[in-house]
C-alpha cells in the first residue's frame, strides 16, 4: 500500500489535528511516519557578526528545536507506533513537502487545512492547496478546527467512494481495498444519479410549450436508463470489492451537484473517510472530480483521501 506517511507540521495546534488520524491509520496497517517541518532561513541581515551573532549557531538551534516539538508531538499522540522519525527542513515548504513526497513515491501525505471559515466556503490553507495541486503522492487532508469548534471525531468505520463510471475515478479503488482490508471498514460506494433536467440542460433543448410533455418523457426514458445502467455499475464495482476481499461494501444512488450530495453523505455518516479522485471527467459538462474534491475538502469537515489522476 503505502511505504510511509508523510506528516508535514508548522508548530501549530491546527496543523496537528491531522495527527490522531495518521495513528489510526498507522496502527491498522503497520505504515512508519515521518514528521517533518520546514523553518525559513534566516536573513544575513539579522545575523551580522558586528551584533555579534552567529547564523550558523543560530540556524542551529532553530532545527534543535523543531526537533524537540516534532518528537513532543510524537509522544503526545495517541496510539502513534515507534516507528516514527522526525527531520526539520531550511527553506520553502512547499518545495521541501514536494521534494519529500518525491523521495518516496509510494509515500501517503497527511496535511490539515489551515484557513478561515466563510459565510459560504473553506479557504484551504495556501501550504495545503499548493501541495495538492503539485503533489503527484496520494494526500490525507483533514480541515482543522478553530478553538470553539466540535472536535474532530477520529475513530474510522467507513471509506465513502464517490465514482462517476470513468477508470479516472476508479484509480482510488485498490487503494481504498487496501485500507479497508488492513483496517476492517466498510466502503460505501457512492453514485450520483443523471436527471431528466440535467439531461435537457446539456443538450440545450429550447422546446416549445406545444411539445414540451412529450419530448419530456423521452428526457425522463432516458435519464431512468441512464440511472439503470449506473446501478449495475456500482453493483459489478461492489463485486469486484468482494472479490479482492473487501468484507463489507454497500453502494448509494443519490441525484443533486456532485459535490453537494458527496458532502451531505458524508455528514449523514459518522466515522467516515472520503476517498476520491482528482481530474477525473465524464460525460459532457457532468462532473470534474478535480474541483469537485476541492469543494468536498473544504466543506464535508471528514478526511478526504485525495488521489492524483496522473
């Protein structure tokens, strides 16, 4: 599955919610972790020998330091095994997570979000969003809470899989066998139904109101057919989850925005991940997957298994 999880950390509690889930996972499968945080460098300007102060010693201390908080939080997380390492980087932390990440390709990402709660959306964190966007690993991404706010729950029970009938989102499939076989979950695989009105509205059908009925139904035929055939394909998914021995799986047909019905399922599960994946498209003007995750990050407030189409 995974050769190691990758937990970059900015000394912050927000950033550190992301750690009970890293436990969870790695204690069901056995994955080492490495902790990792990235300190800027320290300008020749704050260090000139006539104040008296040495860059080297300084630079020095700084990653001490950062040494110290990681293995503190190490020791502070629950149910985290002994196979973690710890390492501080110097420069730009995008660049570094990314280079990281590189080292090992098979390495999972675990990040929160960091932002600001809006009347309507999630502003990931620009460290986060830069990462997800340039990463080619798979990412852990869960939405820190803000002081006041519920606390995140990190027991996990169940893998929510949205899938659209393309091999794009499929790529999230074995990696989803994986983690629900090395930690006994139940996956729940989520279709969302094509509508009659979704039908006209891509078609671009001006009808008249003479034969609007008529022509309807035959919009109607074709959605139920359409819903038909989604059906059976969840249901040979749900056997081929069997098949590579996935004990529990079950499978929902919802109709409504993609996003907004990942979103809704997610917060009428409890216990739940969501694993998807990015840049995924079918059908003309349908879904995109790739903005679709982005809006399920920001708002479903689960973890989200994010997988890079490639």
């Amino acid at each position: 599955m995974y050769d190691r999880i990758l937990v970059p950390l900015d000394g912050s509690p927000l950033a550190e919610q992301v750690m009970p889930f890293v436990a969870r996972i790695s204690l069901g499968t056995g994955i080492p972790v490495h902790l990792m945080r990235v300190y800027p460098t320290v300008s020749d300007e704050l260090t000139n020998p006539v104040h008296g102060l040495n860059k080297g010693g300084i630079m020095a201390g700084v990653h001490d330091e950062i040494i110290d908080y990681l293995n503190c939080v190490r020791r502070n997380t629950d149910g985290l095994g002994t196979d973690v390492t710890c390492e501080a980087y110097e420069g730009d932390a995008v660049s570094h997570i990314i280079e990281e990440a590189e080292k090992t390709p098979n390495s999972l990402v675990a990040m929160s979000t960091h932002g600001r709660s809006g009347v309507s959306r999630w502003l990931m964190g620009s460290v986060t969003d830069k990462v997800l966007h340039a990463t080619k690993n798979p990412m852990l991404i869960v939405r820190g809470r803000h002081e006041g706010e519920p606390e995140l729950d990190t027991n996990l029970e169940t893998i929510i899989v949205p899938v659209d009938g393309s091999s794009l989102a499929e790529m999230v499939i074995p990696h989803v066998a994986a983690l629900a076989k090395a930690m006994n979950l139940s996956v729940t695989l989520l279709r969302v139904a094509t509508t009659a009105e979704e039908i006209i509205t891509v078609t671009g059908y001006q009808g008249s109101n003479g034969g609007r009925n008529i022509e309807f139904q035959d919009f109607e035929k074709m959605a139920t057919e359409a819903r038909n055939q989604a059906l059976d394909y969840l249901v040979k998914l749900e056997g081929s989850l069997r098949e590579q021995g996935v004990a529990k799986v079950n499978h929902r047909m919802e109709s409504g925005p993609p996003a907004q019905v990942i979103v809704d399922v997610a917060h009428d599960t409890s216990d739940n991940l969501v694993a998807m994946t990015t840049h995924g498209r079918s059908g003309p003007a349908r879904w995109t997957l790739g903005s679709v995750a982005d809006r399920v990050v920001r708002h479903s407030g689960d973890p989200v298994l994010v997988i890079r189409s490639g």
